[in-house]
C-alpha cells in the first residue's frame, strides 16, 4: 500500500495537535490532583467520551471487525449485553461512592470499605495488568503498521530495511505519548481519547458508508450470508445453532453479568474517567452519556466485517496475510470469502486449510483490507490516523492509571508516606516514564513469547472475574468484612484457575485452552468456556465472601458512611432539567437498546 | 480545566476538512476509483470542516461567556453544567 503525501500531511497534522494539547495544558497541572484526577473539572459529555475511547483500543477495532466476519451480527452482544446494562448499573448505583467517597482510585475506595491488604491486592494486579495491556496495544500497533506496510516507502528511500519499521512505530508512539502525559497527565489523556473518537467517526463513517453502498446495503448482506450472521438472537437456545458457540444463559450471565460488569464497574481504566468529572451528577452521567455511542458502535467497527465477508466474490486481498510474506503473491488458487484472504502458514507459506480441506480465513485483516480497498489517498490518511489515534490513547489510558495507582496506592501506601504533594506529582511523572518504558518492554517481550502474553491475558482473566462479587456485597451489604472480601477475591480466582485446568473447548488440546488439570467438560467453543470461568469465579467469590463475613467482626457503622449504599443519604437531582438526570438517561438507554436488540433479533 | 476541549478538536477538523476538500478539488481523480467513482474526499472533508467549525464556533462562544472559567487554580468558575 502506498500513502501519498496528502496522508502523511494529515497523520502530522494529527501528531501536532496530540503534542499541542499536552502543551496548552502544562500550565495547569500544579499539583497531584491535577495530574491525577484532572482537577475533577472535566464536563460530562467530554469525561463520556473518554470514557468509552479509553477502552476502545485499535485492537478493539481490529478485533471487533474480524468477530463481525466470524460471528456476524451477534458480536454485537459485546456492546448491548457486554456494555450497556454495566455502564448503566455503574452510572447509577456505583458511582455514588466512587465519586462520593473521594476515593481518588478504585484501589482507594476498597481501603476506605474494607482494609488495606484487600486494596494492596488490587492495586498490585492492577498496575501489571495495565502495563501489559498497554504494551500488548503497542505491540498490536507496530504489527499493524506492519501489515499495512506503511513505513515501507519512506524507509527503503532512507535505504534502512523495512524490519526497522515495527522499532520505529513503537519509540515514535512511545515518545508522543510520553510527551503529552508528562505535560498535561489525565486530562491530557482525557482531551486526546475525545480527539480520538471523533477521529475513529471521521475515519470509519466513510468506510462503513461506501461498503453498504457496494454491497446493496443492509439487504445486501442480508442476501450474502447465511441467517445467522444477521440476527443476533436466533438460534441462541443451543450453542449448536449460531455461530458465537454459546447458549444464552452463558451468554447473559457470563459476558452479561460476571465479565462485563466486572470490567465497566471496577476496572479503574474506565472509572478513572469518570472521577474526574466536575461533579456528582457528571460523575454519574459519564458512563450513561458513553453508553449512547457506545451502543451504535457495532455499526462502525462490526459492520466493516460483515461487509468484508459479504462481498460476492473473493476480491484480490491487497494486503498479504498477517504472517505471510511478499512471497504469497501468486497464491490466489485457495481463496479467501470477500475481502478476507485465507491464513497463511509461516514456516511453508502455503494457505492454512480446516478439517474439511477449507481455507481458514485470515480475519484479522478484514478491517485493514476494507480501509485499503474503499479509502483513496486522503481518507486513507484519516483511516490510518484514526487507527493510530486509538492505538496511542490505548497505552495512555493504562499509562494514566498506571501511574496513579502506582503513586496513590503502592508509593504513597507502602513506600514512602506523608511527603509534599509536589514530591507526589513528582513521583507521578517518573511513574509515566517508568510504565511507559515497561510496557515498551512487554511489546518486546510479545514479539519473543506470544504465550507468554496469552498466559497473562488469562492469569489476569481469573484475577479480575470474582472483582465484581466483592464490589457488588462491599457496596451493597453493610455486613461484609475485609477479610471476606480479601478470602473471596483469592478463592474467586482458585476457582477460576481450576475451572480452567478443567475444561477445554471443543477440538482444543489441553495446555494453555485449559484441561491442565484432567478433563472433566468440554463446551463447545472457548468463548462459552471463558464465560463459565467467570461464572464460577463470581460465585466462588460471592459464596466465600458471604460465609467469611457471617464469622467475622463488621466494622461500625459510622464508618461506612458514603461507602455503603444502606448508610448514604440518597441524592437528590431534582432540580436538573430530565436530560441531566442520570435516571432519565438511564430509562431512555435502557429503552434504545432493547429497540436495537429486537430490530436485529 | 482552562482549555475548552471544543477548541482544539474545531481546529483539528477544520484543518484536515480544508486539506481534503482541496486535495479532492484539485488532485488527480483517478484515486476515486476505489471509492465506487464518488469523490469522497472533497463531500467527507466538506462534513468534516462543518463540523470543526461548529465546534469552534461552540467553543469560543462559551469562552465568551465564562471568559476566566476554569482558569484559576482553584476552579473559581462556577460549578455549572455546559
């Protein structure tokens, strides 16, 4: 793929204004709670935005595109079911004691309710987990510039070989990201995730716009592809009749429930966005206000895929497959479907084929190949800036949670207590430096032991699924101990663990898919196993925390004031016009998306 | 915080608007090709500079209206909603 310089113009455009924003905004950032928390001035609309862009990665994108070849429509269940009901359910009964308590982190808020080994807990797996998704997103990002061959141009006219490309993609955007947390902290991250999600609008729009127009829209696709890629519900009852390879309980209750609300309610990624908004009631409509984007989404980034895999007839891939080399011209005897070119076998370079002698697809590039075959140079830029644009605010979300976690709740608590706010503001942009240096690590570490990236993802997967529990009887049942929450959490994530070694998906070999343990069940996809790890792993912690609370001394009352949703004082928001209300908005969400789920049932 | 988000995202999309709109004026029109034949660039960079300009235009009018909100270290401005 060649860029002209129309695109580079517009990827430096981009650049000057990332660094410009950090700039304009270092006179700000006077003490700690100005680089940590904004100064908990942001408006909510902006604090919203954020919200949902934090979490929208490039590898959110990529990978949503190629669930939405795979699966279809129904991966739109990431967002209706595996969104939504959690984002509301944070706006409304959450984040009270988030924001009221003054917390300044999720961490925080676990010392104020329970006792500090809980929090210790937390923050330690916390903070590696953000350092590993961040360097997971820069290693995705150099991957990516990779793939779409780039870099290639401009380095064979500097006459440097084109490998130098994946080093030169992951120090530019480590240092550009760098630069504008050091100079502007939060809200410089916030500011630069709200430049992105316009830019992911901007980019995509255009390109969702002219798929549906080749394909013969909506009933295009309708007539490409087999009923299940365009209904989202039918076929749930049995995981043998669609293609998520799950049934709907799991569905419901393990993305649904346990993972989803797991992830939107506690993982302080998100909720860091929120606590920086300028007050109770913004606070409280942050997640419901990202929730409306939020639920069109899977028209941006999904539909890309179901466009890709619906075009009539294989059209020749642009770009070689992910892994396959410039040796794989010629190949075109196997066939990919659409714009999806089959998988390419690294050591032979031949087409990977299934069981049935059918090529395997390379979905991963469903999204890169629907930019390069609909964009012209100018869009293309813009595409391409967008992907940029979310790769760079992916490690900066983890970096700006990173380094408060690891300033409030690990520097400030174990090692070094009661020194100046200054030295605190201090200690937070050597944290930047330092979490932005490791997570340039663990990109490395990728490109050597991608098992090894699997197995955290995994270990990470069994510490954050029994979270939910512990938030959920910590917020809502006064009874509930600090040791029951910190036995909970562990046990939850015993159980998770030995659920895993347990099972296996259908057709998978015991190892890293699980079954390390013996065999004892086999679902029949990994996406149904991961759900019933978390549903395991959530029940263990809730059961555990319960019987562990009922032995154990409560704290008094008095001290769970603000922290605990039978002692708080309700609050009252009466005197906002409806559309500030966070339950209005609540009801009005609640309501488009049951519209958006039977339209698409 | 004192820079109103609305400010530079109006000048960001202005200026990539104006870049696509006369790159899709006055370049070469055999790009279009892959765009099913449509000019994407010049009717997309039109949207897009209407937006930024709103954006700007929202931005500076409700500077004008709270011209130091924000602006002192301890969020003298008043605590309304925008």
């Amino acid at each position: 793929m060649s860029l002209t310089s129309i695109d580079w113009v517009i990827m430096a455009v981009y650049s000057v204004f990332v660094l410009g924003i950090g700039v304009a905004l270092k006179r700000y950032m006077k003490t700690s709670t100005d680089f940590f928390l904004a100064g908990r001035s942001i408006p909510a609309w902006v604090c919203g935005l954020a919200f949902i862009s934090a979490n929208l990665g490039a590898q959110e994108v990529i990978g949503m595109g190629a669930s939405g070849a795979k699966y279809g429509i129904a991966t739109s269940h990431f967002y209706w079911i595996g969104a939504i009901p959690a984002m509301v359910f944070v706006g409304i009964f959450m984040m009270p004691f988030y924001y009221g308590s003054r917390a300044r982190s999720v961490p925080e808020y676990l010392r104020l309710r329970f006792d500090e080994k809980t929090r210790g807990l937390n923050a330690i797996s916390f903070a590696t987990m953000t350092i590993f998704s961040s360097g997971i997103s820069v290693y995705a990002m150099a991957k990516l510039m990779q793939t779409l061959h780039i870099l290639d141009s401009p380095l064979r006219r500097m006459g440097l070989p084109l490998s130098a490309g994946f080093h030169i993609s992951i120090v530019i955007s480590a240092i550009v990201v760098l630069v504008y947390i050091l100079l502007g902290g939060l809200v410089s991250a916030i500011y630069n995730e709200v430049l992105q999600f316009f830019l992911i609008v901007a980019g995509f729009l255009p390109l969702v716009l002219l798929g549906l127009k080749d394909v013969g829209g909506w009933s295009g696709i309708k007539q490409q592809l087999p009923t299940a890629y365009t209904h989202s519900w039918q076929g749930m009852s049995n995981p043998h009749t669609n293609p998520l390879g799950v049934e709907w309980f799991g569905l419901v209750m393990g993305l649904g429930f346990v993972s989803s609300f797991g992830y939107w309610c506690t993982d302080f990624l998100v909720v860091q966005r929120a606590m920086a908004a300028e007050s109770m009631s913004a606070a409280r409509r942050t997640p419901l206000i990202a929730s409306i984007p939020k639920m069109v989404f899977p028209f941006l980034v999904v539909l890309p895929g179901l466009i890709a895999i619906s075009l009539p007839a294989q059209r020749a891939s642009l770009l070689p497959s992910a892994h396959g080399t410039d040796t794989m011209k010629g190949e075109t005897a196997v066939t990919g479907q659409g714009l999806i070119p089959p998988k390419i076998n690294e050591t032979t370079g031949l087409p990977m084929l299934d069981a049935n002698g059918r090529p395997l697809l390379d979905y991963d590039l469903a999204v890169p190949n629907m930019l390069v075959h609909y964009l012209p140079t100018g869009l293309l830029g813009l595409g391409i800036t967008a992907l940029l644009a979310s790769f760079m605010s992916g490690m900066a979300g983890n970096v700006t949670a990173f380094n408060t976690v690891w300033t409030y709740d690990i520097y400030q608590a174990y090692i070094h207590k009661g020194a100046s706010d200054q030295h605190y503001l201090w200690v937070g942009r050597m944290a930047t430096v330092f979490g932005i240096a490791l997570s340039v690590a663990a990109a490395y570490a990728a490109t050597h032991f991608n098992n090894i990236m699997d197995f955290l993802q995994l270990v990470f997967a069994f510490v954050n699924a029994p979270l939910f529990a512990t938030f959920l009887l910590g917020m809502f049942w006064k009874r509930t101990t600090g040791h029951a929450a910190f036995a909970g959490l562990l046990s939850g994530t015993v159980a998770a663990a030995v659920h895993h070694g347990l099972t296996l998906p259908v057709g998978a070999v015991a190892g890293i898919k699980g079954g390390w343990l013996a065999t004892v069940h086999v679902y029949p996809s990994e996406m149904a196993q991961n759900f019933w790890t978390a549903i395991w792993a959530w029940s263990v912690c809730m059961v555990v925390t319960v019987l562990v609370s009922l032995v154990t001394q409560p704290r008094k009352e008095e001290e769970l004031v603000g922290l605990v949703y039978s002692l708080t004082p309700r609050i009252s928001e009466g005197q906002l016009p409806w559309y500030k209300r966070p339950e209005a908005l609540a009801i009005l969400v609640v309501v488009l998306v049951l519209i958006l789920n039977i339209i698409f049932w | 915080m004192g820079l109103d988000i609305r400010l530079p995202i109006g000048l960001l999309f202005s200026v990539i608007g104006l870049l696509l709109v006369g790159f899709g004026a006055f370049g070469d029109k055999v790009v279009y090709q892959r765009s099913l034949g449509l000019n994407v660039n010049l009717a997309w960079g039109a949207v897009l500079l209407v937006f930024g300009l709103i954006m700007l235009i929202l931005g500076r009018r409700s500077n004008a209206i709270h011209p130091h909100a924000g602006a002192s270290p301890d969020g003298g401005g008043p605590e309304g909603e925008r």
